[in-house]
C-alpha cells in the first residue's frame, strides 16, 4: 500500500463511516464503508467495530479517528448523540491498542472542515475567516483563519432561541419534525445570521448528510457571506481525518 494511502474512520450517532483515502489526491481509494454505531455506544464497542472495520479494508499506517465531541490532548471531554462514558476517555490511545498503530484523534466537524479546506474542498482558496456547518444528527462546525484550524468550536450548541441550536435546525430535526425545505431553511437563515454577527466569516461552507440535497434547498438560504456547499459530502470526515493522520506523521 502506497505511504500515503490512510484510513480514515468517521464516527456518528448512527453509523460509523470509513474508507481508505489517497492522501496525496483527497479522494477516497474505496468506496465509502458504513456500519451502525454500537448501541450502546460506548468506547469499548464503538472502538471493536472500528477495529474490526481497519482489518476488513486492509490499511496500514497512521489512522484517523473523527469522533462527536471536544478532543483535547487525545481526550474526548463532550459526548454529543453517544454513549456518555465516552467523557474523559482516551478514544485514539484506545484504539491504537487494539490495531497496534498510531491513531489520530480528532473532532468530528473539525476533520470535514480539514477535508474542505486542505484536500481540495469548497474552501481550498479560501483567505479570511472560513466557517464550515454540517448539517446532521446535530450540528457540528469547524472555524479556520487563513487556513489554520480553531479546534472545537461546537457551534452547534450555541444558544437559539432558548436552546441548543442543532435541537432546532439540525438536519434530524427537519426530518422529525416534517419540515419542508422552506420552513427549514428559514430557521437555517436565522442561525446563519446569529454566525454572521459573532464572526464575520468571509465563506460559509455546508455540509453533513443534508448537503446530498443542496440542489433542493440551496437557493433559499441568504447570508452576507458566500455558501458553499461542501465538496466532499457524507465522507468529509473520513476524507479529513484520513489527512489529519498523515500531517501527523510529517511531524
């Protein structure tokens, strides 16, 4: 296998999303592999499945592990859609344990925004202050300044509206509540302009599952900011975290 073709593991309330990503190209060698996340989810049977995943593709090298929470120093401090023992754990240690490789550790939306950012995503040119949105089970974000990441924004839980903002606009609750795209987007636009006035960013890029419907919805959103939708799509995160993992290995 090619020294730079890693694997990149992407972890989510409901599915654990994997493949095998040429470094050097941002593209994905495989297509993409999903499983259902554990339930429960806890770190032990969450990490057996990402082990199990890492023999079936056959990779070697580094690993990258984006995961739904804060990721200080290699520690998950938050849990957001999964089990709550996964607070303080050390996920990337534990995984390297049982695959025997070094593994990279990292924030879910922070490892989408790499892939927008570095392997020719929708803010590969991008200066300023660039802010990437996935739309999902929750909301996630990843801030960066001339290129430079901002870990764990977690915007997703700003207040809105006297609540976590994913719990009003996330992509899940369009679907639970049954709101058509107008409706939904509204609550987006309003979301977007609470961003807008705390930053200024110069791009807004959107992704997570929502975005594979960007063409139905895309014309409704507004902002003082440009979209974009995000280029790589539902595998952002195995994509950026696959690179997250190789720029470790160049330190």
């Amino acid at each position: 296998m090619a020294d730079t073709i890693l694997l990149g593991l992407d972890v989510g309330g409901s599915s654990i999303k994997a493949g095998l990503v040429d470094t050097g190209r941002g593209s994905l060698t495989t297509p993409l592999h999903s499983v259902p996340t554990p339930a429960p989810s806890t770190p032990e049977a969450v990490l057996q499945a990402c082990a199990r995943i890492d023999g079936e593709l056959g990779s070697a090298g580094p690993v990258g592990l984006a995961f739904p929470s804060v990721v200080q120093a290699g520690i998950a401090r938050t849990a957001a859609n999964v089990d709550k023992s996964w607070i303080g754990f050390a996920g990337g240690t534990r995984l390297s344990q049982l695959i025997g490789r070094p593994v990279v550790f990292l924030n879910d939306a922070d490892a989408a925004g790499v892939a927008e950012i570095s392997a020719g995503g929708a803010g590969k040119d991008a200066q300023g202050v660039v802010m990437l949105l996935t739309f999902g089970t929750g909301i996630g974000s990843a801030l960066f300044v001339d290129g430079e990441l901002v870990p764990n924004t977690e915007l997703g839980h700003l207040e809105f509206h006297g609540r976590d903002a994913e719990l009003s606009a996330s992509a899940r609750v369009r679907t639970e509540e049954r709101l058509d795209w107008a409706s939904w987007c509204a609550r987006v636009n309003e979301y977007l302009a609470r961003l807008h006035a705390l930053f200024w960013p110069d791009l807004f890029i959107l992704g997570g599952s929502i975005s594979e419907d960007f063409d139905q919805f895309g014309q409704l959103l507004e902002s003082p900011a440009p979209i974009r939708r995000a280029a790589h799509g539902a595998q952002a995160g195995v994509v950026g975290a696959a690179f997250a993992a190789a720029r470790q290995r160049r330190r």
